[in-house]
C-alpha cells in the first residue's frame, strides 16, 4: 500500500488486514444531524403554492352529495382541478396528466387520459374528475371526516415526501462534519483547502492542472500542502 509507513508509524498496522480493520473498528453509527428529518421551508413553500384552492376544496368536507357539490364547487372554481392530483401523487415533476390501466382483466389493457392541466374545463372533464377522486380514495377521505383540513393534510403529505430529500441532507450533512476535521488539520499544519472545488477552482487558487472527464466534475474537498494536491469526494451511505 502506497502509505503504509503512514499506517505503520501513526495507526500501528503492519498489514492491509490490520488498517481494515482499524477503519471498521473506527466507524460512527450515524451522520444524522437534527437537519436531516424534516426541511419544514420547503415543506411549507410547496403547500403555500396551493393553500387557496385547499382552502376551496375544504367545502367538500363531511358533505353529503359529495357529487353534486364537488360538480358545483368545480364549475364555479375550475382552477381548483390542478391541485387534485397533488392530494394523492407528488412524483417531483407535479404531474397532472396520466394514462391510467383501467382494465386488464380482459387482457386488452385499457387506458383512461386524466388531465388536470387544462385552462378550460367541460362537463365530461368534471366528471372524470369525480371518477378519479373517487377511484384514487379521495372522495372517501373527504367525506369519512377522517381530516378537517386539507391544508393540514396537504403539510402531512409534503413531510413525508421530503423523505425524498435526505439522501442530499444526508450528504451534506457528511461535507460538513468532516469539513469540521479538515479545517483543523490544515489549520494546525499550516495547509490549505478547498471545498466544492472544480478544475478551473484548483487552478485558480492552488496553480494545479487537474486532468477530468467532464468540465462539471467537482470534488468535495481538495488539500494543498505545499508539495502536493490531495483530492477527497466524501461518500454517505447513510
């Protein structure tokens, strides 16, 4: 191995079993930090979007022609269609049209085209909007009194899509607890460093010509101490 006096004279490992197993023996359960359950900002910025016409929707709520009033409800406030999709799907890209398998049983796989997207609504689109909602469990939802607030709901369904956005807390969260220890040796030993750094970034500040694949490729870290350039890209399997 390339730095085994390193291993040897620091870490007192002799063979490349011994620092395999120091590095295992030296792991830390976790890198989560209190950042990483929840992004309320962004939990409340997505509601925010749609918070008027869930406030509209809640007149649905614990009524008994639901049919008749969602029909009404959406004739009068045909904008109030584009939020429906996000009651029960949010894929990242908030789609609002689908082509759903409405038969397969035949074996002919048959398709239905929803699309919530549409400025102008007939009287066949709000029909096929009540047919979603009440095939997709909306309709029941609604009108069981299991929520008394869309907008609570919606802030429920949005916290637990953020889950989606952990894996980049997640890194982030790893940069930064081991930027922590970077800074300190540098500091101690008189080097320098750079974080999220690119070829054109280490040239800049440290005059080194970094061969790369493509002209986005970044490095987490990249250590200067006066001799040579060390590169890191810090990992999270988290």
């Amino acid at each position: 191995m390339k730095n085994l006096l390193f291993y040897k004279t620091v870490l007192n490992c002799n063979t490349e079993d011994q620092v395999f197993d120091f590095l295992i023996s030296n792991l830390k359960p976790s890198n989560t930090i209190w950042s990483y359950f929840v992004n309320w900002e962004k939990v409340f910025t997505n509601t925010k979007q749609i918070e008027i016409a869930l406030n509209n929707l809640n007149y649905l709520i614990g009524k008994d022609n639901f049919d008749d009033e969602f029909k009404f409800l959406l004739k009068e406030n045909p904008g109030i269609a584009k939020v429906i999709p996000a009651l029960v799907v949010r894929d990242g890209k908030n789609t609002k049209k689908f082509k759903i398998l409405v038969d397969y049983q035949s074996k002919k796989l048959v398709y239905e085209d929803y699309d919530f997207s549409k400025k102008e609504i007939s009287d066949d689109d709000i029909e096929k909007y009540l047919h979603f909602v009440k095939e997709t469990g909306l309709k029941a939802l609604i009108t069981n009194k299991k929520i008394k607030n869309l907008v609570d709901y919606m802030i429920g369904v949005e916290a637990g899509l953020d889950s989606n956005g952990r894996k980049n807390r997640g890194g982030h969260a790893m940069e930064n607890i081991v930027e922590v220890f970077i800074k300190d040796v540098c500091e101690n030993n008189n080097f320098k460093y750079l974080k999220e750094a690119n070829a054109e970034k280490i040239k800049s500040e440290f005059d080194y010509d970094v061969p790369v694949d493509k002209s986005s490729r970044r490095y987490d870290f990249v250590i200067d101490n006066g001799k040579e350039l060390f590169i890191m890209v810090v990992v999270d399997r988290n």
